[in-house]
C-alpha cells in the first residue's frame, strides 16, 4: 500500500497504463507543460516524452476532436478537459462523434479506446465556471460511460478500468476531493469493475446514494442520524451510465426508503432518472416518497456558495423528513 492523495492517485494510474500500452498518449491545455492546472500529469512528459504526453491549444472542441481521430486509428487517446466547466465547447464531439462512431459504421470502427478526464463540482470558491456538475448532459449519450470516482483508492482502480474499457468514457474527478481526500492505495496495476455501484456501509431504516464528492457529505449525515438511532445505508453509485440499478433496488427493498444526493442542479439531475427507476421496481416496498437532496436551479453562486451545497445537514434533515412520513 501507498499513502495517497486522489492527484497521486491518478497520475500513478495514467502512468501504468502508459508502461503497459505504448499506444496510449495524454494530452489537454497545459497538460505537458507543468502537469495541468492541477498537476495531475506532472512527470509523464519527462517519462514517457513530448510525443506521448504534451499541450495543446486552449480549444475544447479540437481536444475532442483530435481525440476521436486518434482512438479511430487504434490509439489510446486520455484527453483531460481542464475544468467540466469548459467540457461545452466540445459537446457535440463528444455526444455526435465520440458516442455514435461505432454505431454509424456497424462496428467496423471505432473509438472505444477514449477517455476523457475532466474535473468538476464545487467547493474550493470557484464560482459559476469553475464549480458545475454537469454530468447529467452526457447519462442521456447512448454510447458514453460516465465514471466517478469517491476517494484516491477508487480514482486509480476506475481511472484504469476506464481507459481500458472498449467503449468512449468521460471520468469526472471531483476536484475538492485532489489534495484533500488521502488514503491507501494499493501499489501496481489493478482495476474496479464499471457499471457496479458499491455497498460502502450497511443499514437497514434508509438507503443513502451518491458518488463522487458526494459520498463524503452523506457518510457525514449517516452519522449524525446514527446518533438518533437510524441505520444507513450507504452506496457509491461509481458509474452513472450504465447506472447499477439491481444494487440500489436490492437495498431499496430492504431498506423500504431511498434519498439521493448530488450538487447538480435538482431539475434535470441524475437523481430524477434513479427516483423513477427505483419506483418502478420498488414501489410497493417503499415507506416513504423518494428524496432528492441536490444542487440549487441556480447558476453556481460564489459567495453563496454554503447555502447552495447539499451539505450533511441538508441530507440529515432529509433522512429525518423520510423516516418520520
């Protein structure tokens, strides 16, 4: 085991996939230069070159586009976006191209070897382009994955599942989480499986669900409603497309409540998709509506940045509301 932040942990995953497949090139605005913004690649151009690990101009839409032409000729392209924020100029590369390009051609070719690496959510005060959540927008892709991450343990064992998977994925790195989640990591090469949430905790009163940054927040709030006596329940979700709905049911089911928590905005967020699949398998075993504790329909508020935030005492709050319906 290593002592680790979630940085370390991701560049000590990119660098073993770049040893082990010399295919496999890293690249974003900054990334070569000093490691990115957030240093996540610091070191890889020394070990691995300019040609494998390098710059590229500030336009999110050409990264992308670069990206697709490299994965349809057999690369292994990992393009980091510097911040989710900025993910938007390259959309249509990603939902119209990166997504469909298997599909157009029935299979004959495509760019199942590309991830995107890209940092979002909030708290660290980065105000209303530097704090989004904007993972929602691509769960609707046919054809995407979308993975996040909880701790530096997860980040490194999704991250090399993820650029390993034959399929296009977008990996979501909460960035509050880089320097301030720290943990063991296991030395060497292993993977988390996609598509298969995690039972972090059980309980039997309520089922809590999140991922991401979120995870921490709601392990905060099971504990304060440990306190009065409610058992928790606690799941990663991991990957919201293909979301694990078998997991969340099973507990569900045993459980008989259901609260989700993301810092999405709450129209539109993941959580409506997993509300209404959960109550259509488990409505006849639930004890109360499902809840949502989630984001403000706001733009992102700098100095409200509190009162926007899901925090735990939203979700406390909201485990309390459930079990007294």
């Amino acid at each position: 085991m290593a002592h680790m932040n979630m940085l370390q942990a991701i560049n000590d995953a990119l660098s073993i996939a770049m040893e082990s497949d010399d295919k496999m090139l890293v690249f974003g605005e900054d990334v070569g230069h000093f490691g990115g913004v957030f240093r996540a690649t610091s070191g890889l151009k020394e070990k691995f070159g300019p040609d494998r690990c390098f710059n590229t101009p500030l336009v999110e839409q050409g990264i992308a586009g670069f990206a697709n032409g490299l994965a349809a000729n057999g690369h292994t392209p990992v393009a980091e976006i510097q911040f989710a924020d900025y993910i938007f100029p390259a959309f249509d590369q990603i939902v119209n191209e990166s997504a469909k390009f298997r599909y157009r051609s029935g299979n004959e070719f495509n760019v199942g070897g590309l991830t995107y690496r890209t940092p979002y959510g909030g708290g660290i005060a980065g105000g209303h382009y530097h704090s989004q959540s904007p993972e929602a927008y691509f769960t609707q892709t046919p054809g995407l994955k979308v993975v996040v991450p909880r701790n530096p343990e997860q980040a490194k064992g999704l991250l090399l599942a993820s650029i390993r998977d034959k399929n296009p994925i977008i990996f979501f790195e909460p960035k509050r989480l880089y320097r301030a989640s720290v943990g063991d990591v296991p030395e060497g090469d292993y993977e988390h499986e996609l598509g298969k949430a995690e039972v972090v905790k059980q309980g039997s009163d309520i089922t809590l669900l999140a991922w991401g940054a979120q995870m921490e927040i709601i392990e905060q709030a099971a504990e304060m409603a440990e306190k009065d006596g409610i058992s928790c329940e606690i799941i990663d979700l991991r990957t919201l497309s293909p979301w694990d709905a078998d997991t969340v049911a099973g507990s569900v089911k045993k459980t008989g409540r259901l609260l989700i928590s993301h810092e999405a905005p709450l129209t539109g967020g993941f959580a409506g998709e997993i509300a209404a699949t959960i109550q259509e398998e488990c409505f006849l075993y639930l004890e109360s509506p499902i809840a949502r504790v989630c984001g403000l329909d706001t733009p992102y508020p700098l100095i409200h940045e509190k009162e926007y935030m899901p925090d735990a005492l939203k979700n406390y709050e909201a485990i309390k509301a459930s079990m007294n319906f």
